[in-house]
C-alpha cells in the first residue's frame, strides 16, 4: 500500500471513529477474491427466492427459481460455469438456512 493510500485509509479511518490499526490486521472472515464472482453472481439474482408465507406470517424460502436465475444471470451477461454454480449453490445453502432460521 502506498503513502497516499495509508493517509486515505487513516482519515477515513478517523472519520468513523475506527483504529487503523484494525484495519491493517488480515481479516480471516474476509471474501477471498476467487469468490467474488460468485457473490457478484448471486447478488444480481437474490430476488429470486421461491418462498411460502404461513397463515401466521412465517415466511419459508425454499430456495432460488432456477429459471429466473438463469435468465437474470443471462440478462446480466453472467457466463455460468459448473464451478460458478456451484458456489452459488453454496451461497443459496447459507442463505436459505439463515433466512429461515425462526
């Protein structure tokens, strides 16, 4: 990282109140960068949950339409690969579970 980027990074970092220093450490939570198409690809689809709503206002996400999946991603000029999909198979798995926990 450069001088200019460190002062960039230090006000910004004083700006919302955030020691710098944190921001330096590696974060082990972080996306690792062979991962962001696949969120970039899950994003530009995540409107796309099948769901059920019950009577007392619970609603279930049973997962993605996978055919308004593929057109989106397809609008979205999004080449799907067997990989690619199957991370956004693992993005939907951690979605669903967190959006129907109770």
């Amino acid at each position: 990282m450069g001088r200019a980027a460190e002062d960039t990074l230090a006000e910004d970092a004083a700006f919302w109140g955030i020691d710098p220093a944190l921001l330096s450490q590696p974060q082990e939570d972080a996306l690792w960068p062979d991962h962001i198409p696949a969120l970039e690809a899950f994003l530009a689809v995540q409107t796309q949950w099948a769901t059920v709503v019950y009577p007392m206002g619970q609603t279930l996400h049973q997962g993605l339409r996978y055919e308004g999946v593929e057109a989106g991603l397809r609008m979205a000029g999004i080449e799907v690969t067997p990989a690619l999909w199957g991370q956004i198979r693992l993005i939907e798995a951690g979605a669903k579970e967190a959006l129907n926990e109770v």
